[in-house]
C-alpha cells in the first residue's frame, strides 16, 4: 500500500470523511514529499488535469495539520511549506541574509520537548521547526563590513 492509500486508510479509521479534492491534496504531498507551498500542490495538480483554488487547497492543509499528518512551517523567503510528518522529521536555521537553510536533525529539539513539558506542564508538538537568524559566513561578512 503506497503512503497516500496508508494515510487515507488512517483517517477513514479515525472517522474522518474523505472527499476528492483531500484525497488530490494528500496524493500531492505523498508523490513530492518535500517541503511544498500551497502554489506548489496546486501546480502539482494542475499537471495532473486537476483545479483546486489556493483557499481550498489551504483549509484541506489546515485540516491534515490538525489531523497530525502534515507539519507547517514558515521558511522565510521560501514561504510557508507543507511537508507529511511521516518523513524524516526534520527542523531548520535559515539565515536571514542569504536565506541558507540548513537542517537540523530532530533529535535537537528533545531536550525543548521536555523542558516545555517540565516547566510548563505542557505537551509541545514540535514537529518542523525553523529558528532564524545570521549564518556563519553572513556574521563573518556583516564583521568585516564593520572594520
């Protein structure tokens, strides 16, 4: 059974109603798995001979997140991206100078899941994260500009 039928499946078990435009969205996502804009599912479908408007495409998303299949994730210059929490779970730096994205594996964010769950009492979902700020060679650039 391919990712798409598997996550279906799930969600049918769970008692969720699965209409065509969702089953076109989660298609998308399984046969990309990568971080997509919402623009890249609806050209993904367009090459398949499908139309969804950027609203429906967007209210399918926000009801997959809550339905904990997909993660959202602002990326700065690259937008907000959709990617399927089965992958390879995943965070990110992106500099805000050069816009480099550089990946962190999800072991980083253990010791923040459970200090949130110690000092808070509070059970984070942590599941694409994106921490902004300088790369190395933009602060050693932004240095030397400044002797």
């Amino acid at each position: 059974m391919d990712s798409a039928e598997r996550i279906l499946q799930q969600l049918r078990q769970r008692g969720e109603r699965i209409t065509i435009q969702r089953r076109m969205v989660i298609e998308a996502l399984c046969e990309d798995c990568d971080h997509l804009t919402i623009n890249d599912i609806q050209k993904q479908m367009e090459s398949r001979g499908y139309e969804l408007d950027e609203a429906t495409i967007y209210r399918i998303l926000q009801w997959l997140k809550a339905a904990e299949v997909i993660s959202q994730t602002d990326l700065g210059a690259r937008g907000i991206v959709y990617e399927l929490i089965g992958t390879k779970r995943h965070h990110h730096l992106v500099c805000l100078n050069c816009h480099a994205v550089i990946e962190l594996d999800d072991s980083f964010a253990d010791q923040l899941r459970e200090q949130v769950r110690h000092e808070h009492d509070f059970e984070p979902r942590v599941d694409h994260l994106a921490i902004f700020g300088w790369c190395a060679q933009c602060r050693a650039a932004k240095a030397a500009t400044k002797n």
